[in-house]
C-alpha cells in the first residue's frame, strides 16, 4: 500500500469544502472557517513503560465546528497519526453528521504509537493519560470520542473510567462505542460495515446489478473490511479478494470468508498465513462488480485509476480516493459512493448510544439495525439525486449535503 501524503489528504478536503460551500452560495468567510477546525489541542502523554522507563506521547484533539452541537469523533493510535491527518478526520466527520442529518459538528483524536508493540498496561495507561490531557475541552454535551484504527471497546471503557474519576460521577454518554455492560449500544461494533453494506446493495440497484452473486473485493481486512467481507458472504455475493497489511489473497470463484475470520489476529491479519498471495496493488484491480478500499488513505490515485476495472467503488476506508481519481473514475462511469457517504454507519449508530445513554433506555439490535438503514438509505438518495441533477461527482454531491447544515447553523448563531 502507498504511503499517505497528511498534506494532501487535508489540502483536497479544503478544495471540495470550498466547490461545495461556493455552489451553495455562501460567503469567502464562511469558507475561511469551515475550511479549518476551530480548535485543535496537541498533548504530550507520559507512559511508566513496562522496563521501566517513561515514555512520553503525543497526541491531538481536533474540534472542526460545534455551531450544531457537540463535536463528535473517534480517536485512533497509530504509528501514522499527525495533526494534519486528525485536522481532515475532524472536518470529515462534520460532513459525515451533516449527511446523517445528526445533532453534531465533526471531531477526531489520535495518538502516535503503535499499540501492537505495547502491553495491555501500557495501553491503558496511555489511555487513560489521553483523557486527562484532553478533559478539559472534552464532555458529553462538549465533545463525545469513539473508537477509531487500532482502539476498541476496552480501550473506550478505560477512558469512560478516567472521566468518571475526574468529573467524579458516572458518564456513559461521555463517549460511545463502549461494552454493552458500560452502556454501550448493540449493533455499534458492525454499524460501519453494515452501512457499507447497504451503501453496496443501493450502490449496485443503480447500476442494475443483483448483490447475490455480484463480485466484492475488500481491501483491508480490520474491523470494518472484516465485518463487510462477512455481511456479502451472507448475502450471496462472491468476496473473490481480500487484504491487510502483509498482502491479499485472490480467488475467482470465491474466498472462504468464515474461515478467513476464524484464522485473523487481532489487528486483522490473515494473509502471512498463505504462500499464494498477490500485492495490495494487484488486487485493486481485480476485475470485479465492486471494490472496496477499507484500509488507509491514497489507494486509489491518478496512477493506477485507469487500471480500476470495477463498477462500482464504496469508499469504507477515510479518503482512500484523491481527487484526481475520482474524477478519472467518475469520467470513466465508475459509480463511486464517497466516505463521507458509505463509512457514516460508525458515527450514526455512535448517536444512537448516545442518544440511548441520555435516556437510560436500551434498544435491541433489529432496532439499531432497521434505523440505520432508513438514515443510510435517505443519505444515499439524497446524494445521488444531486449527483445526478447537477452533474457533478458524488464526492462534491456528499460535501454539498454535507457541510450544508453547520454552515446554515454557523450563519444563524452569527459567526459569520
């Protein structure tokens, strides 16, 4: 897999932002602000590492806007994470609540680190330091975290913990994505590969291709690409490609995906276990019915583009296409359904726990599952008639409906 350029992933953001918020007739000032967060905090964290010795971390917190509501976003430790990458999440997450039709503006934490190599202590002190250094501008009615790459429900427990401890009472609705016995949601751990899936069944009725036996490759095998590989083995589709971050595995009449879960680490590798492997390259352009890039940033690029030979694209992963290549792809009929779109399932079912906490009231997983598909499926309409009235690419499509709301909410409260 390429490299991620942070640079380029927040400058193309600000470039679909502005196209947006000028189509939809707003002024250079609105564009000036919602063209970079409002806040962002950089932490330095002190971990008693297990030899003995203290390492210090550092980490960030990005509040894009909170004219809405409360900013809302997950938080990830990874050996990649830097301010610029955190910055475009925070703004992503913002159009991701503005397509959902959410009471939120966009969030988005990190730690640099590489939880693979940390015990689970060293974890959870790092998890708990992150808090205390962010507390102050983090809260239930401020800014509410979520899991992210390489964090989890245990890690969001510990952190619900520290919180707890210092506002000395007991806050589920602080962060979501939490075990079920912390007031955690049901659903919430498979919510963004079920929204992909239905962002794929919608995706492909527009084409006029039938789901049952339509040809998927996932690039990424983690929580998300794992969950989705599964969903359209269920559902009768052919899953012929799979990644992670060892390489891919390929077969034309069908990967047995069950297997393949049974046989995953932690961390959603599966492929090192296989002689008989091809590159991440090779498998992005598999011919296929839909692709699915769920790993990182900049896979598909102005390079390889032309080579892509599926139908349909549903972005699971966050800014997996650059701008150039949406707009080769877009020329050449590729439908491409953007992250801001297909990955929203995380952050709406995130809501939903939220919702739930504040409440005290718990709802069964059909539920989840059914209102998650009614606002899924509305997000998708509603983009894809844009796309289609005023003949532009999905991506800007999402970005108008997206951003439409913080910047009405912006203008109303009189910042601009």
């Amino acid at each position: 897999m390429t490299t991620p350029d942070a640079t380029n992933v927040l400058e193309s953001t600000q470039i679909v932002i502005e196209q947006a918020l000028r189509r939809l007739g707003y002024s250079d000032s609105m564009v000036d602000l919602l063209r970079e967060p409002m806040r962002v905090l950089t932490v330095r964290i002190p971990v008693r590492m297990d030899d003995g010795t203290t390492k210090v971390f550092t980490g960030y917190r990005a509040q894009h806007n909170d004219a809405v509501g409360p900013t809302k976003g997950g938080v990830r430790f990874h050996p990649d994470v830097n301010e610029l990458e955190v910055k475009a999440l925070s703004i992503w997450m913002t159009l991701k609540c503005g397509i959902a039709d959410l009471p939120y503006g966009g969030g988005k934490g990190g730690v640099i680190c590489d939880p693979r190599k940390m015990s689970m202590r060293e974890l959870e002190l790092l998890s708990r330091g992150y808090v205390r250094a962010i507390s102050q501008i983090v809260g239930p009615n401020k800014d509410i975290p979520a899991p992210d790459v390489m964090t989890n429900a245990q890690i969001m427990a510990w952190m619900l913990d520290e919180y707890s401890r210092i506002r000395e009472f007991d806050s589920p609705g602080f962060i979501t994505g939490k075990p079920l016995v912390l007031g955690g949601s049901r659903g919430r751990e498979t919510a963004t590969a079920r929204g992909v899936s239905i962002m794929i069944a919608e995706a492909l009725r527009m084409k006029g291709i039938a789901l049952e036996g339509a040809k998927v490759v996932v690039q990424g095998f983690g929580n998300a690409g794992s969950y989705l590989a599964k969903f359209m083995y269920d559902a009768g589709a052919v899953v012929i490609g799979i990644s992670d971050v060892h390489g891919a595995l390929y077969n034309e009449n069908g990967l047995d995906i069950p297997d393949l879960l049974d046989k995953r680490d932690s961390f959603g590798g599966v492929t090192n276990l296989f002689k008989q492997t091809i590159t991440n390259d090779q498998l992005l352009e598999l011919d296929c019915d839909v692709l699915v890039p769920a790993a990182i940033e900049n896979q598909i690029t102005e390079h390889n583009a032309w080579n892509i030979k599926a139908g349909v694209i549903v972005e699971a992963a966050n800014g997996p296409t650059t701008l150039e290549a949406t707009r080769i792809v877009t020329e050449r009929g590729i439908l491409l359904v953007p992250d801001v779109l297909a990955s929203a399932g995380g952050v709406i079912v995130s809501y939903f726990e939220w919702v739930q906490n504040n409440q005290g009231y718990y709802w069964t997983e059909e539920e989840v599952d059914q209102k998650l598909e009614a606002m899924m499926r509305k997000g998708f309409r509603q983009i894809y008639e844009i796309h289609q009235t005023r003949k532009i690419d999905m991506r800007l499509a999402a970005y108008m409906a997206g951003v439409r709301k913080t910047a009405e909410a912006t203008r109303l409260r009189g910042w601009v």
